[in-house]
C-alpha cells in the first residue's frame, strides 16, 4: 500500500481530530501546579463533562500556523543547526571526514552501526535527542552510501538509537525523568534495572538494525586513487560545529537549556567554522541560508504535528480521550491492568506525540490507580517509558520521525515495515523489566 506524502497524511491527521471534536463529548480534568516537575498536571478522579466546543474547518485550518508558533523553538533549532552543517559541507569538511569514516570502516563489515547506533542511544538517554537528527541526515546519508547501507539502515542507526535509548535510559529528563519525579520515586531508583533495560533494548535493536543491513548491504569498491583525506583543520571545523551539541547536553542537565540555546549555539558555531575552515563571511552567509532552506520541508512537517493536538485541545476532547482508555484499567486485576499499560500509553501517544507532555497527563491519573491495584510505582513508570518511548517510532504524529523519514527519502510505510518488528521485540523488554520491578 502507498501511503500520502508524509505533510498530506498529517493535514489528514488534523481533519479526523477535528471530526472527533464533534463526534466525542467534551470533557477535561482539573489540573494543579506540580512543584516537582514545574508542570501543570492533571487531578486523579475530577474528570467532568465541559460545554461542546467542536472545530470548525477554517478553526482546523488555523491550527495548522498556530502549530508554527508552539513548535516555533523546534523549528529554529531544525534550521538553524541545518544551515550550520551546510556550511560545514560547503568547505568540504564533511565531504572528506565522511570518505575516512567510510573508508575506515568499509572492510570491516557493519562494525559502523553499533559504534554510531551506541553514540544517538547515548544522546537518546541524556537528552532525549530526536529534532537534532534532522539536520545530521544528509551526512549520514553519505557515510551510509560509502558502507554500502539504504536509507533505512540509516534512520534505524539514528533515529531509531536515538529512541531506545530515550524509552529505556534511566537518565532521560524528559521521560524517566518527569514520570519519576510524578510517582514520587527517586531519580536513580530501581537499582540495576533501568540501566539493565537500556543495555538489552540497545543490543536488541542493534541486532535487528545489522540483520536488515547484512540482508540489504550492496557492494561497495573502494576507491584509493585521488582520495581526499581530512585534514588538521578538517577536524578542527568539525569540533566545532559539534560543540554545541556538547554544551547542550551539559546544559539540559544542569542548567534548564532549551532549543534555543542549542539554536544560539549553532548559529554561532556555523559562522566560527565557516572563516575557519576558508569561506569569507559573505559565502558563509550565503551557504547558512542555503543549508536553511534545504530544511524548510521538515520544520513544515514538525509545525503541522504540532497542530493535531492543538485541535483535540481546542475541541476539550483529549481528556475524553484519556479517560475513556483509562477507566477500564480499573477494572481489571492488577497483573493485567500493569500490562494493559503499555497500549494505553500507546494509543495516547497517538493523540499526545510529546513525552514529557503525556507524563504530565496521565500518570498523575494512573498512579492512584495503580496503588489501588497493588501494582509497583516502578511497574507504572516502566509501563509508560516502553508505551510512549517506543511509539516515537511509529505514530505519524510523531512531527521529528516524519521529517527525519523526508530527509531520508524513506517511505513511511517502508520504515513501518521495518520498525514494528524490532518495537515489538523491544516491547519485550519492558515486559520483562516490568515483570522484574514487580518481583525484585
């Protein structure tokens, strides 16, 4: 089956949220100011019928620029980190440290993926990198050609890393990190199973990644005569466009950085490395907005997103939504509720494709419900860790995965195809790490 254009099926997505505004009563929860998280979030049992405020078509319409201005910091970082690498590219930086990767790595089978599949799992864990990758795609295009790997390979490796290691890492502040604090339970607790849990999705999905690539990998000769080679000054530009990511990762943590810092950083580290590496002011400008431009496509599927949820809010139905999908975990016996979890959260990340966003929403509800149950916070938080975390990778909702599926050339029935075999068996793991909390 073809699937629309990635920006048609999200305009799509936005008509049947409106369309559920009028078919689903209106309905919202009562929210407070939490301390711990700095968030509003929802009140247990206050869930009440609102006056019905369906979307009109030309209100749907208008949500699709009003999704620009909420995603406007995602955009900016989008552009601004793509007009930097462009500029990179144009000295010809990238160019050549891509031919030595690819040349290093190319006679020694698919050793490349683990090694860069274990750096975004690592970035997934500390900073819940997605957004960041859209600009890095083209480049990892060009080393996945020189390996002889497809475009797929090359989202599973990025993307697809980059989000085992936000679902599972124990450090994620914008997953593990919100739902903890909502649970009341310490940062690091659990002991060793969320770092268990982060090691067994890694090698799992790194598994899958290498057998679909040993299966699709083409020839690739290697071409020694008139090879260019990095240079002392190649590296030096590539250090330091890179470090803004470095000072991000840092200042997420200990400083409350956001993406317009990351934005400010990459605007500045363009400019530095352009006169570095040769480029004049004016070509570095030139090259900026070109590198810019290329990216328009993506920021535009990240704003429209960005839209779908605004519609179900302007319409009082996500919370129908939510309560509707929780109430009959209440019902069930505690081992299965605990389980249930995990398409709960599944579905709701259909509606809610922001993480940090769906913590705030539901497990300030299923909490209580799980302490009525006798199901371990920790079982709870895990729960939502592997419902959420691993739908990033397959809800068109999901504005970073589709940009990042556009810039790759792939597919997105060609990505599902691939990914939902690999989530299904990560689902496992946190099964099994669920079924560890509940008997340590």
């Amino acid at each position: 089956m073809k699937l629309p254009h990635p920006l048609l099926l999200l305009l799509g997505g936005v008509a049947v949220c409106a369309a559920l505004t009028w078919l689903l009563p209106a309905g919202e929860y009562d929210r407070r100011d939490d301390p711990a998280t700095g968030r509003r979030v929802v009140v247990a049992g206050t869930y009440h019928r609102v006056e019905a405020a369906p979307v009109s078509a030309f209100a749907a319409v208008v949500a699709v620029p009003r999704g620009f201005v909420e995603a406007a910091d995602v955009i900016a970082v989008v552009l601004f980190v793509g007009g930097a690498w462009l500029v990179v590219d144009r000295i010809g930086t990238l160019r050549r440290i891509v031919a030595a990767l690819a040349s290093r790595f190319r006679h020694q089978g698919l050793i490349a993926i683990p090694l860069m599949s274990l750096f975004f799992a690592t970035m997934g864990a500390l900073e819940n990198m997605q957004e960041e990758i859209i600009p890095l795609v083209p480049a990892l295009l060009m080393l996945g050609r020189g390996l002889g790997v497809d475009a797929v390979t090359v989202v599973a490796m990025s993307l697809g890393a980059a989000a085992i290691g936000s679902a599972f890492g124990p450090t994620n502040p914008f997953q593990a990190g919100i739902a903890m604090k909502l649970a009341q339970l310490q940062p690091m607790s659990g002991g060793w199973l969320r770092p268990a849990t982060f090691v067994a999705g890694f090698i799992l999905w790194v598994a899958w990644t290498t057998r679909y690539a040993a299966r699709t990998r083409t020839d690739v000769s290697l071409e020694s005569s008139g090879e260019e080679h990095a240079s002392p000054r190649d590296l030096l530009v590539l250090l330091i466009v890179i470090s803004p990511i470095a000072a991000y990762v840092y200042g997420s943590i200990a400083l409350g950085w956001g993406f317009n810092e990351l934005s400010g950083g990459f605007l500045a580290a363009g400019f530095v490395a352009g006169v570095v590496g040769g480029l004049s002011l004016a070509g570095t400008t030139t090259a900026y907005l070109e590198g810019m431009q290329v990216l328009v496509p993506a920021a535009v599927l990240i704003g429209v997103a960005r839209s779908l949820s605004l519609v179900l809010t302007d319409g009082h139905v996500t919370d129908t939504i939510l309560n509707a999908l929780a109430s009959p975990l209440a019902q069930a016996p505690g081992a299965t509720a605990a389980m249930l979890m995990i398409p709960f959260h599944g579905l709701v990340h259909i509606f809610v494709p922001s993480v940090s966003g769906q913590a705030v929403l539901t497990m300030p509800i299923l909490v209580p419900l799980s302490d009525l149950l006798g199901i371990s916070r920790q079982v709870t938080v895990l729960a939502y860790q592997t419902g959420a975390g691993l739908c990033e990778l397959l809800t068109p909702s999901n504005g970073a995965m589709m940009a990042v599926l556009l810039a790759a050339g792939v597919p997105y029935q060609r990505w599902i195809r691939f990914a939902v075999v690999g989530i299904a068996l990560e689902a496992l793991v946190g099964v099994a790490g669920m079924i560890a909390a509940t008997n340590p």
